[in-house]
C-alpha cells in the first residue's frame, strides 16, 4: 500500500511539477518584461500592489480553501457516496461560491482607494503612483471572480485525481499579461487586460474537463447541503490562516513602501526576489504537496496511521531534498541570477544590487517554506485547520517584531531577512505540534536525511561561489545566459557527487520517481 502511493504521488507530483515548471517559466518571461518595462519605479510597484490583493481573496476562497477544505471533503465523498451525490454537492458549493466571489469583487471595487492606502501606507505621499495603484486595482478586481472559480473547478478534477490540465491551466495567465504588456507597453493598460484575459482563461480550459467527469452546471437551484456546512467549518480557520499568511506579505509591503527609512522601490524589490523564491517552491514543494492531499485524506478517513506517517516522511523528505540544495544555490548565486535575468532597460545595476541582497536572505529560509507546505497538507488531509492558522500567527508576530528591528540596519535586506527567520520558526512549531499528532513517529530518520543534505547543500555552494568568481557573466544576453546555465549545472552535478559521498537515501528515491513518472 505505501509503495503504491508513493508511487502514485510521484506521478502526479510529476505531471504537477512539470505544469508548474512550465508556469514558473513563463512566469519568469512575465517578470523580466516587466522589470525591464518598468523598472523597479512607479508602475511596477502600482502593478505589485494591485495584484496581491486579489491574490489575496484568492488565497481565501481560492486555492487556499481548495486545499484545505475543498478536496478533503470532496475527496471522502468521492469514495463514500455516488456520483449524483457528489455532483449535487459541488453544485451547492458552487451556487454558495458564486454568491461571495460576486460580493467580494464589488466591494473590492467599490473600496480600492481604501484599500491601497492600507497596505501601502508609504504611496500616500505621491499621488500620481498612489493614483496609478488604485486605478489598477479596480480595474483587475474582477480577477478574484475568475480565479475563485477556476481554483474551485481545480478542487474538483483534484479530488477526482485528474491533475494535468488545472496545473497548466496557470501558464495562460502568464502568457496573456506577457502579451497584453507588450503590446501597450509603457501604460497599465496591458497589465490590467493581461490579468483579466488571462484569468478568464484559466477557468475556461477547465470547463470541458469538468463536463467530461460528469459535472452538469445548476445554477442558483440549491444552496444546502449537509457537506458543504462541512467545507465551511473547514474554510473559517483556513481563512483566519489565510488571513495571517497573507498579512506576513502585507507587513512586508507595509514596511517596503516607507521608502525614506528601507530605499525606493522596495515594494517592487520585495516582489522580483520573492518570485524567484516561489519558483523551487512551486515546482515542487507545492506539486508534491497537491499530489499527497488526495492521498492523505484517503489515508485520514480510513483510519491508516501507519501509510499517512510513510507518506508524510517520504513528502518531507523529498521537500529536503530539492529544496535545501535550492536555499544554498540563491545564496552563492544571487547576484549573477539576478543581473542575468532582470538587468537591463529600466532596472538597471543599483536595482539589480538590492534585489540580489533581498534574494540572499530570502533563500535563507526557502527549505522552511516548502517543508511547511508539506506539513499543512497533512493537517488538512486530518481535517485541522486550527493548528496551522494559530502557528501562523505566531509567525506573524515573530515577523512584524523582525521587521521592525532589522529594516534600520539592513533597509531592505532586513525585511527578507524577517521573512526567512519567522518562517523557519513556524516550521519547527508546526513540525513539533504533527509529531505529537502522529506519535510515535521516526522522527531520527527525517533529522539525519536533514543533515545530510544540509551538508551536500553546503558543499555545493561552495563549488558554484568558487566558479561564480571565476566565470565573467559579461558581454551579449545570450553569454551571460550560457554563463549561468554552467554554474547551474555545475551546482546539480556536484550537489549529486556530495550526495552520493554522503550515502543521501532521498537520491534512491530521485531515481524510483523519476521510473514511476515514465511507467
């Protein structure tokens, strides 16, 4: 039983890994057109703040809600009750989502003066970028209508194990904000439409799937199930969780608008270096992690301790094992990866220096951030939302406190710095708290995987500093590209020599998945 899921993890994490790489490159292509269109000046900012918010909401009632609540009680139901019961049943969720996503996105809306000089507090003193900032907010709100929807329709084809089309289903959304930004280039205007064509999208591509399953949309003809009173008792502390996560990205924002004490442009700063970070994050921890929950929640219902703790292991582990090596290779290459991938037009060689400061401290605590993914998962799949909600809080205030203290000394380093260490902190709370919950658990067997890699990791730094000093990333785009590309693949050969030296186990595992993904 524990092979096979292991196994059926690994292709779905798969086929989810290789969507969300494709995302995340695309992504990157989104990023770069608009640092070099904007800099890291008035509309990139407008832009940066703009967009959180309803990737806000979304995190609310969106993926967030998918993951915790959506596809445990889906999943179950799946399993326990007929098709035409769990067809009703998304119907209801439907009609109930639809009725909150139309009332956030109008008052949203109607509140976007408001809401900006709330979270960028530091705007206020320059009206046409505070002007910029709320103009684009009204205009992209709709937005968290499209991707409510589109989250909820991934929950579904989730629970029914169908992966593939919603983890592509992002990569619309990049290529739209791409082309729409080129194509009215200085202006919001590409930005806005970009996001509203793109969003409509990524629902869109899901509709036919869902028909094909068996889905037959009735609207507004029912709004009561006793299953969906379930979703909501999950979704409150996930909201409330939600809420605290989201608020750790606001302080942040908060902190880098005040541009007199942390330096201009820190919002957008923050933005560049955090998105390079989600890249591993999204690649893996949060593939593998969507991959489990099915799992896991089949495991929970059933009553299969011993499978859930060999599933929960195997995930960490995994997590470790990509994302240590991840965390390290920032730290020794920030520099060249940013001036490779960012610099030029706009965002110009000061902007490259201080982004890079903030990638460092941000890859700090990059394997934290993926290891929580994995461990909220199980939580989830135990239907616990409370443990995660009340371990973010106190992240919140960890971060906040951080902030405060390091953005004097460090400007805009500080609040990176801030992000990490909190992080870090949450993590090993939420791993104390699941080890009681599980107990007993081999927890020796995930520590000595952790130092191990952690010293791979740390020798593969070493190699990829000592080339990075060697190697000029000078001349055309094209040489700094190939400049980067060699200490990339350097970093991941030597990383897998050190492993091999350190008798790594994960590096088996490595090799099972990659042969469970082609079978």
């Amino acid at each position: 039983m524990e092979k096979y899921s292991n196994r059926s993890i690994a292709k779905s994490a798969g086929v989810i890994g290789i969507a969300t790489f494709a995302s995340r490159l695309l992504g990157f292509a989104r990023d770069i057109v608009i640092a070099r269109l904007f800099g890291i000046r008035i509309y990139a900012q407008a832009f940066v703040i703009a967009f959180k918010i309803p990737n806000l909401l979304r995190d609310f009632l969106g993926e967030g809600a998918t993951n915790a609540a959506f596809v445990p009680v889906f999943s179950d139901y799946a399993v326990k009750h007929s098709k035409e019961e769990f067809w009703h049943l998304a119907n209801v969720v439907l009609n109930l989502l639809l009725i909150v996503l139309s009332l956030l996105t109008l008052a949203g809306m109607l509140f976007s003066p408001l809401i900006v000089r709330l979270i960028a507090p530091g705007f206020i003193a320059d009206a046409e970028k505070l002007q910029a900032t709320v103009r684009l907010t009204r205009i992209i709100f709709p937005y968290i209508m499209l991707i409510g929807l589109a989250a909820y329709s991934m929950g579904i084809l989730n629970s029914l194990k169908h992966f593939s089309v919603p983890a592509f289903a992002p990569c619309l959304l990049n290529i739209s904000i791409i082309i729409f930004a080129n194509i009215y280039s200085q202006g919001i205007t590409g930005l806005a439409l970009g996001v509203l064509v793109g969003g409509f999208l990524q629902l869109a591509v899901q509709i036919p799937v869902l028909y094909s399953k068996g889905m037959r949309i009735k609207l507004f003809k029912s709004f009561r199930h006793p299953a969906a009173f379930a979703i909501g008792r999950l979704m409150l502390p996930r909201v409330f969780s939600s809420t605290i996560y989201q608020l750790n990205n606001f302080v942040d924002s908060i902190f880098g608008s005040l541009a007199f004490i942390v330096g201009e442009g820190g919002v957008a700063v923050l933005y560049f270096s955090y998105r390079l970070i989600q890249f591993p994050i999204g690649i893996f921890s949060n593939a593998l992690s969507q991959a489990m929950l099915p799992s896991l929640s089949a495991q929970a219902a059933q009553d299969e301790r011993k499978d859930l703790k060999h599933t929960f292991s195997f995930g960490l582990r995994a997590t470790f094992f990509m994302m240590l090596p991840a965390s390290f290779g920032f730290m020794a290459l920030a520099k060249p990866i940013i001036s490779v991938l960012f610099q030029g037009g706009e965002f110009d060689a000061a902007s490259a220096k201080v982004t890079s400061n903030a990638l460092f401290f941000y890859s700090i605590g990059l394997f934290a951030f993926g290891a929580k993914k994995v461990i909220q998962t199980v939580f989830f799949a135990l239907k616990d939302t409370v443990t995660p909600a009340r371990v973010a809080f106190i992240t919140l205030i960890i971060n906040i406190a951080l902030n405060a203290c390091l953005m004097f000394p460090l400007k805009i380093a500080g609040l990176a710095l801030a992000t990490s260490v909190s992080g870090i902190i949450g993590f090993l709370i939420l791993f104390a708290d699941l080890k009681k919950r599980l107990s007993p658990i081999n927890s020796g067997e995930i520590i000595v995987s952790f130092l191990r890699i952690f010293l791979a990791s740390a020798a593969m730094a070493l190699v990829c500093y000592a080339l990075s000093l060697r190697l000029a990333l000078t001349g055309s785009v094209i040489n700094k590209a190939l400049g980067l590309a060699v200490l990339l693949l350097s970093g991941a050969a030597s990383y897998l020599f050190f492993c091999f030296i350190l008798r790594v186990g994960e590096l088996k595992e490595l090799c099972r998945w990659i042969i469970a993904t082609r079978r």
